[in-house]
C-alpha cells in the first residue's frame, strides 16, 4: 500500500491561541476543569504513600535495633564467661607458682556477685552456670 503526498509546501499555523475561555467542543467543560479534580486526589495518594514509607522505615529500624540490642546483650555475656574464666586462670597460676593474691580473690569474688543478664537462651544459662559453679568452688576451698 502506497501513502500519496499532495504537496510539498510549508506548515499551516494552527490558527491564533485562546488564552482562556471554554473549549470549542460540545460539552463546554474546560479542560482545566477536568484537571483540578485530579491535581486535588494527587496530594493525597502521595502523602499516604510517604506515611507508609515511613511506617516501614521505623518499623525496619526497630527490627535493626532489636538485633543490635540482642548483639549487645551476647556480647555482655560473653564478656562476663570470660572475665571469670581469666580470673580462674589467674587463680590457677598463683596456686602453682605459691604466690596467691588476696586481691585476685576479691576481683574473683566481686565478679560472681555482678548481677547476670535476664532472659538468656538456655545454652548460655547453662554455660555461664558452670562457669560460676566452679568458681565457687575454688573460693569455697580457700575459704573466702
């Protein structure tokens, strides 16, 4: 199928503009009209989305907050298994070498009696329970 052009020359002006007025169709409805309808339910639905966004956005930070938190309380207790596991050891030493310090009794003692972290998964509970028995029973057999 062909396409038959009929003349070469320049554009045709479209004619001059209105600047305001009614449209020249029949329904005499202008399209800024139409249009304020839509720009009115445009703020809405974007300010909706913006407090969904930021519902999101803090309950994310709370998801991150609770596993820095959880983080944070693993690595207290870890800390404090392993602040009464070294003063074990140096307990340890100064009995085989006969030089025992009062003072690493105290600091051994002291640590026994910090309170412990709540609600601990069960395997920690257990460990730092054994941890603390023998402790206990190193400073019972010293009498302190």
């Amino acid at each position: 199928m062909g396409v038959k052009i009929d003349s070469a020359s320049g554009t045709k002006s479209a004619g001059p503009v209105r600047k305001s007025g009614t449209a020249s169709g029949a329904s005499g409805t202008g399209f800024s009209t139409l249009l304020g309808g839509v720009e009115d339910a445009a703020p809405s639905s974007v300010q909706a989305n913006t407090a969904v966004g930021g519902l999101e956005a803090l309950l994310a930070a709370q998801v991150v907050g609770d596993a820095m938190e959880e983080r944070a309380k693993k690595r207290r207790v870890a800390e404090r298994g392993n602040n009464i596991l070294d003063k074990l050891e140096a307990l340890r030493d100064g009995l085989l070498t006969g030089r025992m310090s009062k003072q690493k009794l105290i600091e051994l003692a002291q640590a026994l009696r910090e309170p412990r972290e709540n609600n601990l998964p069960p395997e920690a509970e257990k460990i730092l329970d054994e941890i603390e028995l023998r402790a206990a029973v190193e400073l019972a057999k010293l009498n302190v």
